[in-house]
C-alpha cells in the first residue's frame, strides 16, 4: 500500500509538471513582489523570500558581510532563541532552508499546510526575518567558524583556483571580491544589524509560495510576512563588469591533480542568447559523456575523468566556464586540446545531429526540473527574483526547440570571445 501511495504521489507531480505550472503574481500592499503557484497535491507549504543581499552588495573591504549576516538569521530571533527555533521546528514538522549567494539571500519555509502546523511555523519565519538577535555570542562563534573555514579553503586547489578565476574575470566589479579571513575577522556585529537594515526590506524582496493554499490564503501570508518588513527601497546595482583582457595565472602547489578553469563573464539572467548557448553548450561540454570536449579530453586522450563546461546568468554579466582536472605533468596537453575544441566549435558549431541530440535531451529532462513542490519552488523563486516572463517555464521547451545551429554560431560569436578569456591552473608543471 505504502508503495502504490508513492507511485500514485510521484505521478501526479509528474502530470503537474507536464500540465505547466500557472503562477499568479501581484505586489503586495506593503510593496513585495509575490509569486504564488497553487499545488494541492501533498496537505504542504513552500515558501521562499528572497532578498537583493547576496555577495555582490558586500561594502568594499567588508566581504564576507552578506553571507555571515545571512547565516546568523535564524540563529536566535525575537522570543526565540538558537535552540528554540530548531526544536520548534522539530516539533511540527517544519525546516527553515536558505543561504546567500552572488546575487542574492534567501529564506525558506517547508511546513504542513494543516492550521495548527502552519501558523507556529509561520511566527518563527517572520521572527527570523524580522527580528534576528545577532547575538553577540553567536556572532562570534560563527565569525571564527567562517574564518577557520576560509583558511582550511586556502589550502585547496579547487578553492585556490575558482577564487583566482573569478578575480580575474572581474576585477573591477563586486562579483570579484572574495571573503577573506582578514576581512571577516574586521566585522562586527553593528555591520550585521546594519546590513539586514538596509537589504531585508519589502521593496528589495521577492515571496514566493508553492503549495496547498487559496490565492486569498496565500495573499494574507504574503502580506503578513511582507507587512512587518522594512519598507526600504531596493538595492542599487553597480556598474555592470567589463570585459577582461586575454591572461593566463598559473598558480604553485603541491597537488598531484591540476586544476583548470577557463572563461569570461559572459550573459546576464533574461538575455535572449541564453537558449542558443544552453542548446549549443550541450554539445560543446554541458552533455556529460556526449560532449566533445569529454570525448576529446578524456574518451580519446585520458587526460581528465570529467570535463565540462556551462553559462551561469547572473543579475549582471555571469559566466561562461570550461573546468577540469588532470595530472600537473598533463596540464599543458589537456589545456592544449581543450582550447582546440573550443576554437572549432566557435568556428563551426554544432552538426545537425548534434543539435537534435541536444534538444532531445533538454526537452525530455524538462519535467524533471518541476516534478516536485521543492523544485517548482526554486524555478518560480528564479522567475520572481530576476523578473523573467511569467510563462518562462511554459515556453522553456518551445524555445529550445526553436534554436538552429547558426543561431548558436552568432550567440557564441557575441558571448565568447577568444580575445578575452581568461585562464587559472593550480597545480600544474
């Protein structure tokens, strides 16, 4: 019984997924926007705020400030303190969920839909995110964590590398800047409180709600959490990055596995080469085992067990990336030959049959992505945050089916230019 309850569970998400998911919107009269998918598939709430706080608002010579504040939120806030917030949540059921990121910080919510569930759970995320204590004992404590943390990072390639990379890419703009020990250990608590001050307000958030309510429940919740928020205004966005120049830094350690990235900031959240290059990146290194460079670096040359590459839209200019790992005495070769294949599918692109193979496969794999509350949850939090269309998910197949191959030669040709890619090993002869 248990098991046919599973399989009659799973497919009704999965005809959910395929019927397309309808998402209302409005703007709350406190002035957060909202996004709201009715689901009553399983008695369950999602709900996730997010907020314009990530990394790239940090202060100059303050990063590090997003992330810890963001960390320390539900750690002790109003009535509640760090140990009663967890068994709270224990008691009904329910998760707190989130983190911060480049762009952004989140909050979320994972509770039964039942009243007597619900509304416990619902003061505990409106005390987390209106009334955080930013105790000063825990201050510390998660401050020297984080600091431990970014030295233990500093003594791994793989850390080594991706924070000289994206220093490189962006070396005059926030997305650029990388938390150090140095900087974390000259925040205070007073920078916390000032930083949710200024970033967790309603005109900087974005709500969204996946699940089994009302539009009119899901109204007065939104409001509920939106109406104690800050007013505020919303986060002012810097300059957007410049093209770096053509580099290569090749970095010392002692590893026995080198370390590679190569690539550019390349294409913003909304722009619409974002399919070619998603159908196109397939092929070049998004498709696993079908991929040319897997079948160039590592199939035919045993240079590398796993090679790939993707495009990372951001609020601004997110990158393009190829990454891989090799012997330090291969680094050169398999560096080599990844720069072959990048340079002829620049020139080339893909065949008509690899075009197919990539849409197939994105298409079939679509309803993957919305096959569960969770997952919805994060694609229309996605679709909120950046302010994409409305029936992106509807139209997500029908516009990869639409790409042709001289599309994904012209994408590729405006968004990665040979002239400015940059290049980071670690660990390499």
């Amino acid at each position: 019984m248990k098991r046919l309850l599973t399989a009659a569970i799973a497919l009704l998400i999965s005809q959910v997924a395929l019927a397309g998911v309808k998402i209302e919107h409005w703007v709350s009269p406190s002035g957060a926007r909202v996004y709201f998918v009715e689901s009553r598939v399983l008695p369950m709430l999602d709900v996730q705020l997010d907020f314009a706080a990530g990394s790239m608002f940090d202060p100059a010579g303050k990063s590090g400030l997003a992330a810890l504040t963001r960390g320390a939120l539900d750690l002790g806030a109003g009535k509640f303190d760090e140990t009663a917030i967890a068994e709270q949540m224990a008691d009904i059921g329910a998760s707190l969920g989130g983190g911060a990121d480049t762009d952004r910080a989140n909050v979320s919510l994972r509770t039964l839909s039942a009243k007597d569930k619900l509304e416990p759970a619902l003061t505990i995320l409106k005390a987390v995110l209106h009334a955080p204590r930013f105790d000063a004992a825990i201050f510390d404590r998660e401050k020297a964590r984080t600091i431990a943390g970014l030295k233990e990072a500093m003594t791994r390639p793989d850390s080594i590398a991706g924070k000289a990379f994206w220093a490189a890419m962006y070396p005059n703009h926030p997305y650029g800047r990388q938390a150090t020990p140095e900087s974390v250990a000259a925040l205070n608590r007073d920078d916390l409180a000032a930083f949710h001050a200024r970033y967790y307000n309603a005109a900087n958030a974005s709500i969204t709600l996946v699940g089994d309510l009302s539009r009119a429940d899901a109204e007065k919740i939104a409001e509920a959490i939106a109406a104690e928020l800050p007013k505020g205004k919303a986060a002012t966005l810097p300059d957007a990055p410049q093209l770096p120049k053509w580099s290569h830094t090749n970095l010392p350690h002692p590893a026995s596995q080198a370390h590679v990235y190569i690539g550019l900031p390349a294409i913003e959240r909304g722009n619409p080469d974002f399919f070619p290059l998603l159908v196109g990146n397939y092929t070049l290194g998004g498709g696993g085992f079908v991929s040319r460079l897997m079948k160039e670096v590592r199939d035919k040359r045993g240079y590398a067990y796993s090679i790939y590459s993707y495009f990372a839209p951001l609020k601004q200019t997110g990158p393009f990336q190829i990454g891989l790992q090799t012997k330090r005495s291969q680094a050169k070769d398999a560096l080599k030959v990844t720069r072959e294949v990048l340079t002829g599918f620049l020139k080339d692109g893909p065949t008509e049959e690899e075009l197919a193979a990539a849409k197939a496969n994105l298409t079939g794999s679509f309803p993957l992505r919305l096959d569960s509350n969770k997952k919805i949850l994060e694609n229309v939090a996605n679709i909120g945050f950046y302010g994409l269309p409305l029936d992106y998910l509807d139209q997500y197949q029908t516009r990869v089916q639409a790409v042709t191959t001289d599309d994904i030669r012209q994408a590729f040709a405006r968004r990665v230019r040979p002239d400015n890619l940059i290049t980071v090993t670690v660990a390499a002869d």
